[in-house]
C-alpha cells in the first residue's frame, strides 16, 4: 500500500485560473469542492486556435462575475476566504497576469495569503478532488492541448519527470488533424465522439516511439502521416470520416496507455492517474483502465469537467501548499513557460 497525501482539513481557499480561453474560479473548503465557475471562450473557434490578446481581454471582462458567482454558489463572503491561489504559469502571458493581478489585489485587502500556483503540477493533484484518491507514490499521464509527460509524484512538490513530448502534444495532435477533417476547433471532443461509430482498424497510422526504452512521446509523426494519407485519399473525408478518426485516435491511445503502463511495472507504482484535457478521451480512460487492472494496479482520473483548465484544482494545490506554509508575496510573477522539473 502507498502513503496517503495528507488533505487540507480546514480554510476557505479561492482558486483562479485564467492560463489560456478558460475564466474560472472554485472555492474549497478544507478539501471539499464547494464550488467551480467556468467561463469558456467559445469565441475563438472561428479562429482556429486561441487568440491570445483576445483571450486577455475576455478574462478582464469575467473574471470578476465568475469570482462573485463562485462565492455566491459556495454560500461563501468574501471576508471569510483564508487563501487566494492563482495560476502563475505557464500560459499566455496576458491571461496569465489577469488572474493573478486579480489574487493579488483580493490578497492585499484582505490581508490572506497569496499562493502562485503551477498550471501542470494543479492537474496532477485535481485527482483528489474525487471520492477515490491516489496514494503515494503515484504516476500521473498529463495529456492536454500543450502538454504530454510521464511524472512521478513523490509528495507535493516533489517529482521526477520521466518523459515528456519531444513536439506536439497529443491535444495538439488531435486539434491538428481534427482541423485537416475539418472537424473546427477544438476538434478533440468531436474526434472522441465520432470515432465512437468508427473502425479503428481503418488505417494503421505509426506509433511512434512506442517500443522505445524512452518514455518521451513524438505525436508530429502521426499528424503527418495522416496529412499524407488525405493528400492521397481525399475521397475518404466523405466516405470514411469517422473510420480515419478512429484509426488516429487508437494511435494516439496506444502510444500513450504502452508507455504509462510499461513505467508503472519499471518503477513498481501501483497507481496510474491520467488528467489534462485529453484525459477526457474515452478510449484514452477505457484503455488505462483496463490495462491497469490487468497488471493489478488502480486508474484513477477526473470528472470531464475537472479534466479540463479549471479553478478547482488551483484551489486544492493552493490549500495543499497553504498547509505547508508556501505562500508567495505580491512580487510573485507570471511566466509563460515554465517546466515541471523546476519545482523540484
């Protein structure tokens, strides 16, 4: 059996998330999600992809209604927060700033402290926003739109990367070959949803680096094998549409759920979690699940709507973080890039 990651058993901690085209903010209440506001930028699917001097100034316009909607559904003043965590990095710079120019304000006239919290490292602990929670050590998949990586989780803030994405991440995979189907933006909830009534057997795309002793993942491959496949099939876009969806998602998952499962038997972990945007995937959590319990381990994700960039778990990381007496000033900066492996 593994440790069990002492929760937060008391406070009131207001999150704040603005990284990229997601305005959001939770409240918690010890370790319970008593509520979570997420405003999303519909706005910029007809560009195809974030704009993010746009995004920047939808975050100034919501940001202070989701805040007053999120205290008002948790039955909570604003006088009685203890904390106010916000995502310092990584993200567009300019969302970036809005959140946490937004905390810092709360924090100074309130006078509670401010906590800075990583974007990446708050998806591995969003876990434990759920009734089943992993225990330590654990290894975390972090499959979302910029990021793909192998992590594991020794304690809060304290991690060793053993893979990640030599160039496109595997949500970027998905949008990018979503928008050669003509699928928009973002395409990877329709790529899920329609390769439900696909054959994934369709056209074996590559896999690459799947066998390799690396963990580090390569998904530009795989884009470009099925941009090639369309220049010389064009018909299929009609004809067999869902099929190549199909068959490109079972790439993406393969690789993936080959590579966590090989490192969880390399480094004796029993508990497999998967969280990011991508980990919303269906057959990405189907895969895991059952290639865990085959070799006797847990697979452990988030709620579709926890999965995504939310407040929830800037919130959880910042009340873990509180507890351990991290808290930042109001020098605290924002940075757009900014890896994991920082942390340690």
């Amino acid at each position: 059996m593994g440790t069990t990651i002492p929760l937060p058993s008391e406070g009131i901690v207001l999150g704040i998330e603005t990284s990229c085209d997601e305005t959001s903010a939770a409240v918690l209440r010890g370790s319970e999600l008593a509520s979570v506001i997420i405003s999303s930028q519909l706005f910029h699917s007809k560009y195809g992809g974030v704009i993010p001097e746009l995004a920047s100034r939808a975050h100034l316009k919501t940001i202070i209604p989701v805040i007053e909607e999120a205290l008002a559904q948790a039955n909570v003043s604003v006088k009685e927060l203890t904390a106010v965590a916000a995502t310092n990095t990584p993200g567009l710079m300019g969302a970036l700033l809005v959140g946490v120019n937004t905390a810092k304000g709360l924090a100074l006239s309130l006078g509670i402290p401010l906590i800075g919290v990583h974007h990446i490292e708050a998806h591995i602990f969003s876990a434990l926003l759920e009734a089943e929670k992993p225990e330590l050590p654990f290894l975390a998949l972090v499959v979302s739109g910029g990021h793909t990586m192998l992590v594991i989780v020794k304690a809060v803030g304290v991690y060793t990367v053993i893979g990640k994405t030599l160039d496109d991440a595997a949500g970027e995979a998905f949008d990018k070959v979503g928008k050669m189907l003509g699928l928009g933006y973002p395409a990877g909830p329709v790529v899920d949803r329609i390769s439900k009534t696909g054959n994934p057997n369709f056209m074996r795309f590559p896999r690459p680096m799947i066998y390799e002793t690396s963990y580090d993942f390569s998904f530009s491959g795989i884009k470009t094998s099925v941009l090639y496949y369309l220049r010389d099939h064009p018909e299929v876009i009609t004809t067999h549409l869902n099929d190549v969806a199909a068959s490109f998602q079972q790439a993406v998952v393969d690789v993936l759920v080959t590579k966590t499962i090989r490192a969880a038997k390399e480094f004796s972990i029993r508990d497999i979690v998967c969280v990011g945007g991508v980990s919303a995937n269906t057959a990405l959590r189907a895969a895991l699940s059952e290639e865990a319990s085959k070799t006797g381990r847990r697979f452990l994700t988030t709620r579709p709507m926890l999965s995504t960039d939310n407040a929830a778990m800037i919130a959880m990381l910042g009340a873990l973080k509180l507890e351990q007496g991290l808290t930042d000033t109001l020098a605290l900066s924002s940075q757009a890039r900014s890896p994991l492996s920082t942390i340690q």
